[in-house]
C-alpha cells in the first residue's frame, strides 16, 4: 500500500505520482503491435486467460474486497466491440480490473510505454493486451491499425483518459477528449468505470467498488467535430457522480499554491 499520505500537485492534466522508476522505450514504426502467429496466439491465452485473469481475481478480492456495480450492462455486448473508460488510481489494479468487468472478453489496454519496456514483464504485458500509445507517425498508423483489428475482433479496448496515475484519489481529474475519436470513428459504443474507495467493517484497507455505465453513443445529430467532446462530457459527468460514493481518504491531494494557505 502507498505509504504517502498527503501529495502536492500542480497541474492535474499532467502530473504523475507513480513511484515506478522505468525508463520507456521508443514505440517507433518497427514496433509490431499485432501478430497472427500460432506462437503469439498461445502466448496471448496462457499468460491472458490461464495465468493473469485467475491472479487478477484472487488479488482483487482477497486485498481490497472487489466489488462490482452495474457490471451487467456489459453482458448485452458480448459478441459486439465496445471501448471502456475508467479512473487511473491504482498502479496494479488498474491493470486487473478491466479483465474483471469483461470476465467473457479478450480485453486491450492503451497504455504507456512504460508498461512495455520493464526488463522481462515488458516482454509479458504485450500478451496481456497491452497497447503502448505511439511516438511518430509511422508509429500512430500501426497503433490505428491494431485498434481497428481489436475492434473487428468484437475485444473491449480499456483506455484511461486522465493519462498519470493519482494512487487512491477519490475525484475524477479533467481530461482530454482526444481519445473518445477512436468510438466516434468506428462507430462502436462506450462504457465507463469509476472505482471508488470504501469503508470495510473491519482493516485499515478500504475495499474497490467499480461502478459500470453504459452505453453510450456519439450524437450523430452534431457535427463531426464536436462527436467527441460530447461524448466525453457525458462520460466524464457520470463518472463524477460515481466518484462521490468514495467515503475513505488514503491520501490528501492538495493543490501546491494552497499548501501554505
């Protein structure tokens, strides 16, 4: 458990309070993100299906007594494609909770580079359905493609737009919009997630419960351009609402010029 119990921050688009040191890899236009080899398709099930989903679930409810809310809405869309968008608060279960929502469904996550350059899980978390995001434009062409391969496959893509890792706040920060294009491009609906953190009867640990709603679906009414803000508006307002059910404080963000106030 993060030890820390108050941090100070300054801008909460761009800070980061992961304590992980890694230094990340380039993900230029070598990096391959999909493979159809019969290697890689057993590697994606053994270490996805066999080995990290049973750990996820033995890990999330023996330490923080996972709970989940709202989870059936998902149910109706398991043969169809859909993109989730969830809070960044937990450098493991963030990581593990999406395979819980989507117990039934291969699950991909757009992630930092980081999460694939670590000296031997890099080279795991690939077929775990890691998704780096891209430097450059040859880059960002691959990185289109593999999402656009993930979606006609029926995956769920887990993206977490508030982008840097805020252990255990209980508010949803602002974030872009740039990553609800993916939806409104493919046409594909939206889901959100909002984990909270909660009393247990008994322990100092509080225990994770993730609300789910959805769906969501870009106004086609609007112009183009505007698809997308309206989309994560409507998302980022719902999962504010959620985020009021917190009742436990692990830790006190309080912004740095207010510090001394």
């Amino acid at each position: 458990m993060d030890k820390r119990k108050v941090i100070y921050y300054c801008d909460e688009l761009n800070d980061e309070f992961s304590t992980a040191q890694i230094t990340p890899k380039k993900i230029d236009g070598g990096y391959r993100y999909v493979y159809n080899t019969p290697f890689k398709r057993f590697t994606r099930v053994f270490w996805y299906d066999v080995v990290a989903k049973p750990l996820a679930l033995i890990y999330t409810k023996a330490a923080f007594h996972h709970k989940i809310i709202g989870g059936g809405a998902l149910k109706a869309y398991k043969d169809r494609a859909y993109f989730i968008y969830g809070n960044h608060t937990h450098a493991v279960c963030d990581a593990l909770i999406p395979s819980m929502l989507n117990i039934r469904k291969s699950v991909y996550v757009i992630v930092h580079p980081n999460n694939v350059s670590m000296p031997v899980l890099g080279r795991i978390t690939p077929s775990l359905g890691a998704v780096p995001l891209p430097d450059g434009r040859e880059a960002y062409k691959n990185f289109l493609e593999a999402i656009n391969v993930r979606i006609s496959e029926g995956c769920a893509i887990t993206i977490y737009p508030e982008a840097h890792i805020w252990p255990y706040y209980t508010g949803i920060r602002p974030f872009k919009d740039v990553s609800f294009s993916y939806p409104v491009k493919l046409g594909a609906p939206v889901f959100c997630f909002t984990n909270t953190y909660q009393k247990r009867r008994f322990g100092k640990r509080p225990k994770i419960v993730t609300y789910v709603d959805g769906p969501f679906f870009a106004d086609a009414s609007l112009p183009l351009h505007e698809r997308k803000t309206d989309l994560r508006n409507r998302v980022y307002d719902r999962m504010c609402e959620r985020a009021k059910n917190s009742n436990v404080e692990m830790i006190k963000y309080i912004r740095s010029e207010d510090k001394n106030g």
